[in-house]
C-alpha cells in the first residue's frame, strides 16, 4: 500500500485520511449538486420554451394576468 501513495504528495495524502471516513456524504452531496445543476437547466430549458409560445406564437393560455375588457 505505502508503493501505492508513493507518488502523490504528502498532503493530498493526509487531506484523503481526513476525508475517507466521510465519503458516503461527499457522494450524497455529489449527488445532490448534480440534481440541483441538472433542475436548473431544466428550468432554464421550461422557461425559453414557455416564453417562445407566448410572445412568438402568440399563445393566450401563457399569459397568466391578461386582463379581459
């Protein structure tokens, strides 16, 4: 194992050891920014869609406070 390590510098060695006892939540928050990256450009991608019926194709059901005279 010390053949292993021997090639990588000290200090990313020490930070790894603090670190591996928490890996599990390093991966579930890995996860969830993965998640929370991919809802945002979903979002992004929702909002360019509804905003190109609205004012291009002029859709009325888009405009939520249309007023009626």
């Amino acid at each position: 194992m010390n053949r292993l390590f021997k090639h990588f510098d000290p200090d990313l060695i020490r930070i790894y050891r603090y670190l591996l006892p928490h890996k599990w939540r390093i991966a579930l928050g890995a996860v969830f920014m993965a998640g929370a990256a991919s809802m945002s450009s979903l979002t992004a991608t929702l909002l360019g869609k509804l905003t190109d019926l609205g004012f291009y194709q002029q859709e009325p059901w888009v405009i939520a406070g249309r007023r009626r005279h």
